[in-house]
C-alpha cells in the first residue's frame, strides 16, 4: 500500500520542497495531495506531474480540511504560521505526523503531552532559520563536547540577500520570501548575551549602526539580532557561554536605510483613513506633518544615499494608492513588493554563518563555519532550496523509517540532524569551516 503525503500551502517557499518530492515520490511509489488556497496556484506548482494531484482548499472548512487530513499518512505544512494549528488539531485527532518549517509556538507546545501520549512525531522549525540553523550549529557544539571543549561564545547570523550579480537597486535587496515578514522585522525588539550581560533592545534601536561581519566572497554584511536569543541557550546546552546572539544578516546600507523607515514610522500598523485618489507623496507629506517629523526626515536625507533610497521606493511618486491599503505598513508593503520584486531571471542569496568560540585545556579556538547558496532564477530561489529541501528530506527519512522518534520536536537531535545534514550535502547544501586556535 504507497504511503500519502499531503502538502497543504503551495507558495514561493514550497517550490523546491513539491518538486523534491514529486521525485522522490515516483522513486518510491508515494502518493501525494497537493493542496491550496488557491487552485490555479496548486495545479500550476504540480505540473501535472505522476503520484499525485493538486486541489484548492479553504483551511478555514473544518469539514474539508479534516478529509484531507484522514487521507494522508504524513502531513507537510506550509501555511501562514498562524494557520498551522489548525492542521496541528487535525492531526492530532486522526493520528497523523505532522512537519512544518516555522517556530514551535505556545499553541503547538499546549498540546506537546497529547502528541507524545498518540506516540505521534511533530517535527517543526525544519527549514533554513529555523531548520539548517539547528542542524549545523548543533553538529559543531556536539562535536566540540565530545572533544571536552567549552564553548565561551556563539554568535549564529543568516539571511537571504539578492546575489551580487542581480543587485541593481540603492537598498541591495530583492523580495525572495514573504514581504510580510519583512514588514515585522525587530518589532518585537530583542534580547541577547554580550560580554556576559544581557542586553536589551528595542525596535527603534535594532537597525541604529548595525555590526558587520566579513565573507569570504561576499564581503561585509551588517547583522540585526533577531527577537529573543536567550531562550536558545538552553536549546543548545549553551549554558555558561558569555556571548550569545541569532542575527539576521544583509548588506550594510539596507540597515542603515531601514533604521530611516523604523525611525519615520512608517512600518505602524494603525488604521488611517485616506481621502479618495490620495497619493503616496500626499500620504507621506501629511504623515511626516502630522507626526512632527521634518527634522528626522531632514536628518536622514541629508545622506546622499538614503535620500536616493526613499526616492527609488517611490514615497514621492503622484501614484495613486489603492482603496485597500489602510495603514503606513499596508502601504509601504505595496511599494516595496513592486520595487524589490525578483524578476524572472534574478538570483537570490541565502548566506549562513557560525562563529563560536571555545577552549580545549589551556588552547582556545574559534571556528566559523558558514555556507552560501545562489538561486538559480525568481522561482528555484536559494529561499526556496534551503526551506523547503530540509522539510522534504525529513519526510523522505520518516516514511522510510529512518527517523523513528516521537513527541513533538525540532532538528537538534542527532537523529534527526544528521541524516538530513548527509542529505542537503548530496544537493550540494555544505558548510565551509575555518578554523582559528590562539
């Protein structure tokens, strides 16, 4: 009897993951339900392909969405973070494992015990960051505490960048994941461990003279940490390091561009009521009157740079903006995912870097360990490869019985990480290490 894989969500992210296991599944005789929200978007991804078939779904039935999920004996999500617990319930209910690429929430950890008791395996935070991140950084610190060694500092950065050679805008970023989170990013401030103190920051001081890193091809990157870094300490058995952080990674004038955006307001949610035919320039003109802003405008547009970059988003275009974008971050959304779009034959960039620091007796060591991707054009992006190719291989390592755990789990379990870290190495997903001993 072929075993099912439903995969619900077939937007940009899932790319690479439906064709990895369209594969697979022919080699296998797997069968598998591809489902979305939008139909036309489903049936486009599976390209009539064998083993399978594609259909639209409204994750909001109850009714369809627990057909599907009776059918299946695995099930890949990649909705919206917030719509996995529906899926989550189903599954739980019908007794069927469930593999996502996003965070484990407070949702998915209430029902943690009733996974384990249903002897189910959920398997979350299987993507890039968080999923390779996991992977490689614990590779390193087991095997470092296998060696003896203590590990004094762990500094973990990863972004997805446009490639040198598509990089033809002022701000060196195009959109290759969901614009939305773009919109979001540090607005829950962040918390880390510098120097054996905790440091705190908010979101007006994220992207305020962001630190830099060097790449060996790829040159200086700034880096912002990202939201809460403490809680990952004890994820890696880290505890008694003195430095501490998870950052996100980009070219250095996008930070200094979008501390301008942060410090103008223009990412804030509240709803603003806009008179018919209201231009951007109008919209923008009246929200830096309104807010008593004209000296930090004039401030940043003193630089020539920065200056050049509110421009080339077009915060002073006579455009008309829609009816349906109600708020400074709707907007802004609106511009950038038209003057940061990846066209066709662009390539992205996902860069991922480790530095830790550790002692072995009295000789000290640091190791950087960091791996560069470059997608091949707008739709096989090096987002894509490097969300979706993890998920997919933790589901091929499943059904064949290689990963035989249950509860509910992310990949820093050697049984977990390092069969798929063999697998994204066969596609050509490998780390580069350097290391230093003082």
């Amino acid at each position: 009897m072929s075993q099912t894989i439903l995969i619900i969500g077939a937007g940009k992210s899932a790319t690479v993951l439906i064709q990895y296991l369209q594969q697979k599944a022919v080699e296998n005789d797997w069968y598998i339900l591809l489902a979305d929200g939008d139909e036309a978007i489903a049936k486009n991804k599976w390209n009539n392909a064998p083993n399978g078939t594609a259909l639209g779904i409204d994750i909001k039935n109850d009714l369809d969405r627990q057909n599907l999920v009776q059918k299946a004996d695995i099930v890949v999500s990649m909705m919206p973070a917030q719509l996995h617990f529906l899926v989550a319930k189903d599954c739980l209910q019908f007794g069927k494992p469930l593999f996502t690429a996003s965070y484990v929430d407070d949702n998915m950890r209430s029902i943690a015990t009733e996974i384990e008791s249903k002897q189910l395996l959920f398997l979350c935070e299987m993507g890039l960051d968080p999923g390779i991140d996991h992977m490689s950084a614990m590779a390193i610190i087991d095997e470092i505490h296998e060696k003896g060694g203590k590990i004094t500092s762990f500094k973990s950065h990863c972004g997805g960048l446009v490639a040198p050679e598509s990089d033809d805008n002022p701000w060196h970023y195009k959109i290759s994941w969901n614009p939305r989170n773009i919109i979001l990013a540090g607005k829950a401030g962040a918390i880390y461990l510098e120097d054996g103190a905790t440091v705190t920051k908010n979101y007006t001081a994220i992207f305020d003279q962001t630190p830099v890193v060097d790449l060996p091809g790829i040159g200086h990157l700034a880096y912002y940490p990202n939201r809460n870094s403490l809680s990952y300490i004890d994820t890696y058995h880290l505890h008694g390091v003195n430095n501490f952080v998870r950052t996100t990674l980009r070219y250095p004038a996008f930070c200094t561009g979008w501390n301008a955006i942060v410090q103008l307001n223009l990412t804030d949610e509240t709803v603003i009521e806009l008179a018919p035919n209201t231009t951007i320039k109008n919209w923008f003109d009246a929200h830096i009157q309104q807010n008593g802003l004209e000296k930090i405008l004039e401030k940043f547009t003193q630089d020539a740079s920065i200056k050049n970059q509110l421009e080339f988003i077009g915060l002073y275009a006579s455009t008309i903006i829609p009816a349906e974008f109600n708020s400074n971050a709707s907007i802004l959304q609106w511009l950038l995912e038209g003057k940061w779009k990846l066209e066709a034959t662009d390539k992205d960039l996902v860069v991922m870097l480790h530095e830790i620091e550790y002692s072995i007796g009295t000789r000290k060591f640091k190791l950087d360990s960091s791996m560069v991707l470059t997608g091949e054009d707008a739709i096989k992006t090096a987002m894509a490869t490097t969300v979706g190719l993890p998920l997919a291989m933790g589901v091929c390592a499943y059904l064949k019985g290689e990963i035989k755990m249950t509860g509910l789990h992310i990949p820093i379990d050697a049984r977990i990480y390092q069969p798929i870290l063999k697998s994204l190495a066969e596609e050509g997903i490998v780390f580069q290490e350097t290391l230093t001993s003082y």
